[in-house]
C-alpha cells in the first residue's frame, strides 16, 4: 500500500527561536503542539496550500468533517492504546473490536474530502482507492458477526454459596427492580440506575471465556486475519487537524470581540503591510476591545522606531506585529482587515526579562542577545523585533547602544521594529512611529500608533440628576416603563 | 406534590427527590415576592415579635415566612383557615409537632447516614461489612419513614377539619397507606434490615459494549439453575433424575477485591434505593416541619394580643385599591408596653383613587407610630395573619418598601456618601425594583437638604411613583409639598397627640 499523504508538511528548514514565540505571547493563546507548527515556517508552496486550507475550513461543512475526523481519530488513537495494554483476554476482544470499528470509521471520514483542495483532496483520494474500499467493506462484514457473538456472551448469573457457579441468565429479575415497581406503584419516582463500568479480573474473564467458549474461538479466529494491519496509520494526522482546528478557534474566538481576520497576500517584494491589525494576545486577558493599528514596512522603509507614553500601547503594537507575521510564515490567517506579507526568511525578538517578569538583570545579556540575532540572521531576509533592549543601563550608553544596533541592521538590509522609550531617536535618521491618544475615542484612554511628522452642576439638583431621579430623568424613566410594558403586553398577545 | 401549610404553590407533580432545605429559609414555591429585611426593621416587626416568641429559631423562621409577600388571596385564606382549624384543636396542633420533631431528627439521620456512605465512598474505604449495615439502616429508615406518614395521617383524620391544607394533607398520608403495595414495601424493608452476607449470595451480572461490568445485581437464589458435573459422577440421586442439563461453570474468585467490590455495587444499588425512596417521604412531608413554626409563633401572636385584651380580627381582601382599617394598633407599641390600655388606635381609609398619603405632625406626636402600624398591618394581613384592629378590609400590594430616614445609622467608613445621597442612591434604586401595585413607605426623606430643594425632588419622585401605580405614604416636615400635592391623588394627613385628623 501507498505511504497515507501529510495534510500539513513542514519542508522548511528554518526554525523560529522559542523565544519569539513567548515574547509575543502566543504562548499565551495556543497550545504548546500549536506553537511547534509556528515554529517552523513553511517552505516552497506549503504556505499557499496552508492558505487555501484555511480559507476551506471556513465552510461549515468542512469544518464539520474536519472535526468528525479528529474526533474519530482520538477515538481509535484511544482504543489503540487501551487495546495494547489490556492484559484481560475477555476485555481484549471487546477492545480490538473497537480498534476495527474506529479504524473503519476514521478510514471514511478522511474519505470525504473530494473537491476540497489541494492538501484535503489528496488524503481522501488515498483512503478512497478500490484496494481500501475492499478492505474495508470486508472489515464491516467481520463486525457484524463479531458485534453478534459479543452479543450472545454479555451476560450471566453468579451464585456464591458451597461452591460459585457461572450459569447463562434465563430472564433473571433483580431485586432493585422488584423494589422499584412496588415504589412507582406507590407514587414514587424511582431513579435510574447507575450503570458501573467495572473491569473484569482475569478470574471473572476465565469463567465466561469457559462458559462461552464457542463462541469466543470463532472471535479469535476472525482477529487473526488482521494480525499483520497497521492501525496506527492515521493517528498522523491528529496534530495536524488540531493545529488547524485550533487556529480556526482562535479566528472564531477574536471574531466575537470583532476582531476580523484575512488571509495575506503574499507580497513578492521585501515588506510588511498590514490595515487594522490586532494583538489577539489580549484575548488571554479576557479583553473585551482591541484597539488596531496599521503596519506599512516597505523595501524603503524597513526600520521603524516606536516611541511615546508608557501605558500607549508600544508593546501590544509590537506583539501585534510579530504574531501576524508568524501566523503568516506559518501559512495562517492573520487578524487585520487585510494585509500583504513578504514570505520572510527568519523572525527573531529581544524583549527584556523584566517583561517576562522574571526579574534577572540584564545589559551583558542583553547584548549578547541582541548581536546573536543579527549573527542568526545573517545572510536572510529577516524580520527583528525590539522591545526597551537597552534600557537597562544609563541613558547616555543606552542611547548609544541604541544607535549603533540599528545602524548595524539597517546595513544588513532586515526589517526592524524597535519599541524605545528614548526620544532622542528622533533625532536620527530613522523613520520613526509614536502612540498618541486616539482623538475619535471619546473619553476612552485609547492610544493609535502613527508615524511621527515632527521631532514632538446645584448640589441637590445634581446628586438627583446623578442618579436619574431629577425631572426629565424621571420622565425619561416613565417613558421607559411605559415602553416595556406596552412591549410585554405585546409579547403576552403574541403568546396568548 | 409536595405538602405545604404556606403556599398552595407547590412545585413538583410527583414525588421528587430532592433534600429539603435545612436552614429557616421556607420555601414557597410559587409567585412571590420578598421584603426585604430592612422593612421588618424599619417597621419593627422583628422586634415586637420577640415579645411573642423567645425561641430565636422559631422566630426568624416566621419572618422568613412573613417577608415572602404572597399576592394571592386564596393563598391568604389557606393560611387563615389553617390558624383557625389550630385554634380549634390545639391539642393536635401540639401532637402534630411533636411528631414532626421526631420526623425531623429522622430525617437528619438519614441525610447523615447518606454522608457517611458518601465519605466511605470518596474516601475508597467502604468494605462489604460496611456496605451492608448501610443497606440495613437505609431499611430501618425508610420503614420508619413510611410510619410516620402514617401516623400524621391517624392523627389528622381524629380533628374536625375545615382548611383544605390541612385536609390536602391528611388524604396524603391516607393515600399512600392505603394502597396495598404501603405493605409489600414494608415488607421489603423488614427483608433488608435482617440481611446477611452469609446467606446464598446470587447475582446478575450484565457487559456493556467495552466487555466491561455494567449491571452487578442482586437476586432471588430460586433463579440459580446448576447441573454440579462433579456430583453427577458421584451418581447423587438427585442428578440421576434431572432430566435438564444446565450449562454452568465453576469460578475461582482469587484473594482480590475484585468480588468484594461487585458485592458492595450490589448492596448500594438496594441501599442507595431506599435511601431516594426516603429522601422522596422526606421531600414531600419536611417542609411542614418548618411551617408549623409560623404557625406555632401566629398562635402565640393570637394569645398575646387575647392576653393584653386587644382586638384582632383576619383582613378581609379587597379586590380594588380601597383599605379600610377600623381602631389600628401599633404592634411594636402593644407589645413593648405593659399597659396597653394607654396606646391610641387610629382609623385609616384609603379610597381607589389615592395613590400617595402625606402624614404630618409636630415631633413625637406619633407621626412614626402611624407609619409603623399601617405598614405592619399590610404584611400580617398578606402573611395570613390576624391584625390589631377591631375590622380591617385591606387590599393587596405586589411589593412592600420602605426608606426611612434611620439608614443614616448605616454611614461608616468608606461610604463617601453624604446622607442626602445615600437617601438619593436608595430611592433610585426602589424607582428601578418596584413595579406596579407596590407600595412604599418613606420616613422624613430628604429632610437632611435645603427644604425647598428636597421637597421639590421629592414631590417630582412621588408623582413618579403615583404614575407608575405605586402607592406611597410620606411621613415628613417638608410643608411645601402640601402646597404642590394634587389633593385628589394625594391624602393629606395630620397628626396630634397620636390621633390622626383628616384635612381638607
């Protein structure tokens, strides 16, 4: 048989550093399998097979079967596993009917994805081919009769006196029952039994193994034929579906706070561009509005520093930044009205420690950390983000730092956003981006990043209006109550 | 249904099971809304009755009752026909709690009983042994349960009866004991509480779709058919006339828990069976336990008022907005005093079309006394109760109210709020809780501003709640709101020396 086709593939032989990831807090917003796909950036045309992926799986219909599939597909990983380590010979035949029946139904699940791109297609035209289909047709055939002999052994009678006997059941009423139908007769309610789910000991599996033993030898024989399967096959693609899946929530999820998302384009010339986009980080804090911002990095304009008042927004913007831009390289929508990305050869980020809250000192390791990812970067087109790196020494050397760093990127031609709180950078010849308060934002303490064009009531009278008790807030009130009981009689007439 | 003394609003259709509230909140079932406790306070309540009643548990068991304000007439005359079936048969009144104290410790030996079989459960300590003492008590218990419903039902039939909740529950009882299975489900009890584990154990045993043990029950040992192969070749005589041969097997359980824990599924299967029937007698007949509370305290009510020789009569509900009270007594002031002979009563009529009431007077001419006996008449009268007063025709509201001038007694520490707009914040927040056909009271609102002010926002509040059908009675000095006030909506009232004078 054919080697099952991956859904995702990973070709690239760039890997992000981990660091990245956690410094833009996606950590915070995707599972740890989820992070080891962004981790690597798609290479040749993956991205654009991810990309139409994505977009299918907006169709509910696709979406459907997607999570059929990895339903299916935990479900036999699960009766795998339990088959393995079963030591019970009774409760093995029961297992390893699971496993054939799991098996068969994640087989026609895969199975249904004609017509639904590249990737998807060609999964279900491998499970679709005529050598599957009579595998599996034969597989069912054998269920049938197993699901019959299983059906025939499920139950008996046990009697502990002298000697303990097993005997077959012969329509047996239990006590509880001939309890409760006294009660319900009664008036009682009598409530229903709690199944247990207790696993047979060797012992107990003997004795009915003896006690049926015909039909436990035609089982046997029937799970012979498929000693040499390899069931384990499509559990391959369960990271692959949970990756999609998990993307396709975090999309669902910032759409509830109206967060949009796009899929890029994919910019054949070196830079960043990008209307309205959003740090979804903030989802984990439970925020309910994210403020957008735009991104434009052009071949012209590839460093950009970032400067303004604490609390404005420089970080977020810069974490907004860095995750669409792996969420790109990784072939994933991004959350921006819309956007045009240059498929990036490395990303890499320098926050401070005392931003991950681990409070170690920091200006050696913040040098050391700094011109490692210039080396890193050597030789690639890459994307580098700043945040406060050399803030962590007198202002005098800090700035310096400063300026020499990014002279030093600017001459290997990356893009660089570099968040600083020294505002002398806008004395150097750098375009430079500031967060101010947002005028459109009423009384809302919001700020928007924009490119920097220069170098910088009686007291009685209000208590009732406060709390609506004054005249024409009391009108106000009337009308309301009028309203909502004109609205409930309406809705009681409508009923009625 | 569920037996209930209080409300005819009962949930439920059939026996539930479901743990009856322990604490001395009383549940009524149905549509009602409640008072908050800061009502009974302003008005005093809690503190006449303390006089009443000194068992504090009893007590706060009846304010609880009282601060459920029911808007059903019927409702209302359910509980007054109950006070009056127990003024009559006072002596069962007394038997029937004493029952119910002994119903009640039952129940709560059950619920304990449940805790412990749940403890041993969590605590994978239970044991064959212990599992069946457990089945044993839950049979005791459900025995026991079943004869006292039995017994309240011996001592209901013996009464005259007039009210239907006491009727309702006296065919209840009759019900269940009448119905032959009453016996067959004795029976079952008497069978369990003898139960050993040595005697032939039998079970059936069921496999769910995973092999696994899904049922583990037990059953009679006349189901057991065994063809012994081992006795058949020693040609036991027996064997030598069967003419069947059963299919059967040996089994050799090791020295596991395996079986011990299928037996002790078994036995709580049964035990836990019992101990829902329990919960089910418990559920339907407990919460008269607390009821008779209310009742216990509303007979003491009657004595006190009998013993200071005040008249007391049941209200009789309007079906319009009409009251009309004749010779109201204050309750705080009956009970506080040792000479009630001195406390005056006052007539109040209210017509339809009155839906404020401004009460005026000089300091201490019982302005608030006034207040107090109008508002506490209003909740007994709703509660079913009798009120002081020689007769009383009273209408219902669908809530009570009240913000008195006291709440500054609240200001503490953190509360920035001058008193004006604690009064502001509390008045808002009734404009934005009461619906219509509520009634409010208001003590010396807004009297802590300047008067011009405060009487001119409060005027512009009152005739807000008159719009909105809420029915108020101001007691306060601001005279400006006499000039403001439409006398056809509003019923302006004064106050001298304790008698009220009607003004024109």
């Amino acid at each position: 048989m054919l080697t099952a086709p991956q859904l995702l593939y990973c070709g690239g032989e760039t890997v992000l550093p981990p660091q990245l990831l956690s410094d833009i807090r996606l950590d915070g917003i995707l599972s740890p399998q989820a992070l080891c796909f962004l981790q690597k950036p798609c290479g040749g045309d993956e991205i654009l097979r991810r990309q139409e992926l994505f977009g299918l799986v907006e169709d509910e219909k696709v979406l459907g079967r997607l999570k059929i599939c990895l339903s299916n597909l935990l479900k036999l990983e699960r009766s795998l596993m339990l088959w393995h380590s079963e030591k019970v010979p009774l409760n093995s035949y029961y297992l390893y009917s699971d496993v054939l029946s799991d098996y068969v139904n994640v087989c026609e699940s895969l199975s249904a994805f004609e017509d639904c791109g590249q990737s998807l297609s060609e999964v279900s035209e491998y499970f679709l081919s005529d050598e599957r289909r009579r595998f599996f047709s034969e597989i069912k055939t054998d269920l049938g009769r197993i699901s019959e002999l299983l059906g025939k052994i499920n139950s008996g009678l046990l009697s502990f006196s002298s000697k303990n006997w097993i005997t077959p059941d012969r329509g047996a009423v239990i006590e509880s029952d001939k309890i409760a139908s006294v009660a319900q007769k009664l008036g009682f309610t009598v409530p229903v039994r709690k199944k247990s789910d207790t696993k047979p000991d060797i012992t107990f599996s003997d004795a009915v193994c003896r006690l049926y033993f015909a039909e436990i030898g035609e089982i046997g024989s029937i799970f012979r034929k498929y000693a040499s399967v390899d069931f384990n096959e499509p559990t391959g693609y369960i990271p692959q579906i949970r990756f999609i899946l998990e993307i396709y929530e975090l999309t669902r999820k910032a759409e509830k706070i109206g967060v949009p998302h796009c899929i890029a384009e994919i910019s054949p010339v070196p830079g960043y561009f990008a209307a309205d986009v959003y740090d979804i980080s903030l989802m984990a804090k439970e925020c309910e509005r994210i403020i957008p911002n735009d991104v434009d990095f052009t071949e012209t304009n590839r460093f950009f520093f970032l400067t303004g008042a604490n609390g404005g927004g420089k970080t977020t913007y810069l974490r907004a930044v860095g995750i669409n831009l792996v969420l790109f390289l990784a072939g994933c929508p991004v959350f921006a009205k819309r956007a045009s990305i240059y498929r990036f050869d490395f990303a890499a980020s320098h926050f401070p420690k005392d931003e991950r809250f681990d409070g170690v000192g920091r200006l050696d390791e913040e040098l050391r950390r700094s011109f490692g990812m210039l080396s890193a970067s050597e030789n690639k087109t890459a994307f580098l983000l700043f945040n406060e790196t050399f803030s962590g020494t007198d202002e005098r050397r800090g700035f310096e730092l400063v300026k020499n760093i990014s002279e030093n990127i600017r001459a290997a031609g990356h893009f660089c956003l570099y968040v600083t709180h020294f505002h002398e950078v806008i004395n150097l010849d750098f375009p430079v981006l500031i967060s101010e308060v947002c005028p459109e934002d009423g009384n809302r303490r919001t700020f928007k990043i924009v490119r920097s064009k220069s170098a910088v009531a009686s007291y009685a009278y209000d208590i009732l209006r406060k709390y609506r008790l004054d005249k024409d807030s009391l009108t106000e009130r009337r009308k309301n109550r009028e309203n909502k009981s004109a609205q409930f009689k309406s809705d009681r007439h409508k009923v009625n | 249904m569920k037996i209930s003394l209080l409300s005819l609003k009962v949930t439920g259709t059939k026996l539930t099971n479901k743990d009856a509230p322990d604490g001395n909140y009383i549940d009524m079932g149905g549509n009602v809304n409640s008072i908050d406790r800061k009502v009974l306070y302003h008005l005093s309540v809690d503190r006449s009755f303390s006089y009443v009643c000194a068992d504090v548990k009893k007590r706060e068991s009846f304010l609880s009752v009282i601060s459920e304000l029911t808007c059903d007439k019927n409702e209302i005359e359910y509980r007054q026909d109950i006070i009056r079936d127990f003024q009559k048969n006072p002596g069962s009144f007394e038997r029937l709690a004493a029952l119910y104290e002994r119903f009640e410790e039952l129940r709560l030996s059950q619920k304990a009983l449940r805790k412990n079989e749940y403890l041993l459960n969590a605590n994978k300590a239970d044991t064959a042994f212990a599992s069946k003492n457990i089945l044993q008590a839950q049979a005791v218990c459900l025995k026991r349960a079943l004869l006292f419903v039995k017994k309240f039902g011996e001592l209901l039939s013996v009464c005259n009866l007039r009210s239907a909740g006491l009727i309702n529950f006296s065919s209840a009882c009759r019900e269940i004991c009448e119905n032959p299975e009453f016996q067959n489900l004795l029976g079952f009890c008497g069978r369990y509480e003898q139960f050993s584990v040595n005697d032939f154990l039998d079970f059936k045993f069921s496999l769910n779709e995973h092999g696994h043990i899904e049922e583990y029950a037990l059953i009679d040992h006349g189901y057991i058919y065994v063809s012994d192969p081992e006795l058949k070749k020693k040609g036991l005589p027996f064997f030598k006339k069967s003419e069947v041969n059963y299919r059967c097997e040996r089994v050799f359980p090791g020295k596991n828990d395996f079986y011990e824990g299928l037996l002790i599924t078994a036995l709580s299967d049964i035990s836990g069976l019992f101990a829902s029937l329990s919960e089910q007698i418990f559920d339907k007949f407990s919460a008269v336990y607390r009821e008779l509370e209310f009742y216990f305290v509303a007979l003491k009510y009657i004595e006190a008022l009998v013993q200071k020789n005040i008249p007391y009569c049941f209200p009789e509900i309007t079906a319009d907005r009409n009251v009309k009270v004749k010779s109201l007594y204050d309750l705080y002031l009956l009970m506080s005093t040792d000479n009630p002979g001195k406390i005056i009563p006052n007539d109040f009529c209210l017509s339809d079309s009155y839906n404020s009431v401004i009460v005026y007077g000089d300091n201490g001419s019982g302005k608030t006394s006034f207040l107090r006996s109008v508002g506490t008449m209003q909740i007994l009268g709703q509660a079913g109760l009798p009120v002081p007063c020689e007769c009383a025709k009273i209408c219902l509201y669908s809530q009570i109210a009240s913000q008195f001038s006291e709440a500054e007694k609240e200001f503490c520490g953190g509360n920035e709020a001058g008193r004006f707009e604690q009064e502001t914040r509390e008045l808002a927040a009734l404009a934005d809780e009461l619906s219509d056909g509520a009634f409010l009271l208001l003590n010396e609102t807004f009297q802590s501003t300047a008067y011009e002010e405060g009487a001119q926002g409060l005027y512009n509040i009152l005739e807000y709640f008159s719009d909105c059908n809420i029915r108020c009675v101001l007691v306060t000095h601001l005279r400006e709101l006499e000039k403001m006030s439409d006398k056809d909506k509003c019923l302006l009232l004064y106050i001298e020396n304790g008698h009220v004078i009607i003004k024109m």
